[in-house]
C-alpha cells in the first residue's frame, strides 16, 4: 500500500514508470482493503501508441530551442517575477488567496476550499518531505500571483498543483512560462531527475494544459498500457452502462467510463 495514493476512491500508484500489471489476486487484495477501483498503468514509455499516456519532459534544452512565442513570453515572465521554491510555513500563509481567486474564475463551478481546509491540507504536508512549493511574486511590490506544489519522487518529479490570479493571467506579464521554465530547470537541469509529469491523460477532458506544455516547453506523451480493476459489484455495474456512455449526462459517471474505454482501446 506504500506504493499507491488514495484518491477519489481509486487506487493510483505513486511513480508510474515503476508500476506493473497486478493480477486479479493482487488487485482484490488492495481492494479489500478500501476503495472502488485501481488504475493500473504499466509498460510505460512504449513506443507503442496506445489510449493512455503520461504527459513528460525528459531533457532540459536550452531556451533557444523552444519556439519563439514561448521564448518571448518566458523571459517577460522572467523581468517581471521573482520565482523561487518557498518553505510550507510561507506557502500557508501565501497561497490560499490565490487557490480562491483561481477556483471563482473556473468555467466548471465548484464549492470554493474554506481557509481551514486549505490549511489542513498543507499541515497534512509538514512531514513530507517529498513535496515542493513554489510561489510567483511580482518584483515591483513582491505581491504573489501564481502558486505550485509538487511531489519529488525517486527518478521523477509530478507537478501536482499550479494555480494563478486571474488577473496575472490576462495582463501579458506570462507567470506560468516563468513558473514551468524555472521548475524545469530546477528538476532536470539542477537535481537531474529523469523527468517531469503533468499528469496521466485526462478523463474529464476539461483542461488544456497539456497541449500548453506540449507546444510551448516540448513536453511529450509516454505511452503506456491501462487497467482498470473494480470491485465486483462495480465492474457488472460499468459493463451495464458501458453501451450507453456517449449518451449518459453525469459528468462522473462519464469519466468512469472514459477511462473504461480507454483501458479497453490500450
């Protein structure tokens, strides 16, 4: 259980270029303990194209070579911020506006994080000593605009959360070029790591940050092979309702499904 995270009810493991297939046994045993399901990745990075994939950067090239609107947008981000890794202490006590000023400006509405949770949450953190926190600061009044939190693993770094003002993001001053270019340098430039991940493909299909990194800081997608493993009630339950996913409004539901569908398709 060391080697996964819990999240949303599903089982997910903490560094998926070390995961493999788990049996059916291996799977109920996790299961019995809590949970609905576990997304099961492995052979990651084949050269196979398959349904599911890893959004990663694995060589730090210089700016040079990132195209030309990138490279602009990064070095006005540069003039005007100051971007560092900050302890938690100061994170908690600068972050929170921030997460609540993005969360309002979501086209998909959700319920705003109280203070208290925010802070729970980052006091979960004190003892981690696998998360990072960065923070955007304008250089004029030292006023922070864009925040990140990521998770160090053994041969790679996830970037967990990012998050910016709204207004940082409509006034042409770029503080997510900034942000990503300085935690790219930092992780594969400085400590060496073997690479950086945003994340796995999304099943909700309601960001495009991935085609962001992709055009702009040469990120790339590693393949890999998908398994979703469910509790038995669950799988009669996704194999009913699998016929019918085009056509099913919930939106959790859905993305259940999408990600059946794409177990199936890898």
């Amino acid at each position: 259980m060391d080697q996964y995270r819990f999240y949303r009810n599903t089982w997910i493991f903490l560094e998926e270029s070390r995961e493999k297939l788990l049996s059916s046994k291996e799977a109920n045993v996790l299961l019995r303990k809590r949970g609905l399901m576990i997304r099961n990745t492995y052979n990651f990075d084949t050269e196979e194209k398959t349904a599911f994939w890893f959004i990663i950067k694995d060589m730090m090239e210089d700016i040079s070579e990132l195209p030309f609107s990138a490279r602009r947008n990064i070095r006005r981000s540069l003039r005007f911020y100051n971007i560092k890794r900050i302890d938690i202490n100061e994170f908690a006590e600068k972050a929170y506006p921030i997460i609540v000023s993005a969360q309002r400006s979501y086209k998909v509405k959700s319920r705003i994080t109280s203070e208290n949770e925010f802070r729970s949450e980052i006091e979960s953190y004190r003892n981690n000593d696998n998360k990072d926190f960065w923070i955007v600061e304008r250089k004029n009044d030292n006023q922070a605009v864009a925040i990140a939190i990521n998770t160090i693993k053994q041969d790679s770094c996830e970037y967990d959360t990012m998050r910016c003002t709204p207004q940082a993001l409509k006034d042409r001053s770029y503080p997510y070029y900034g942000l990503i270019y300085e935690m790219n340098r930092f992780y594969l430039g400085e400590k060496k790591l073997k690479y950086v991940n945003d994340g796995s493909r999304s099943i909700t299909e309601h960001s495009k940050i991935q085609e962001f990194l992709i055009h702009n800081f040469k990120f790339r997608k590693a393949y890999c092979k998908l398994k979703v493993h469910y509790k038995w009630w669950l799988s009669v339950v996704i194999k009913a309702l699998f016929p019918f996913r085009n056509i099913i409004p919930l939106r959790n539901i859905k993305a259940i499904l999408r990600m059946e569908e794409y177990s199936q398709q890898s």
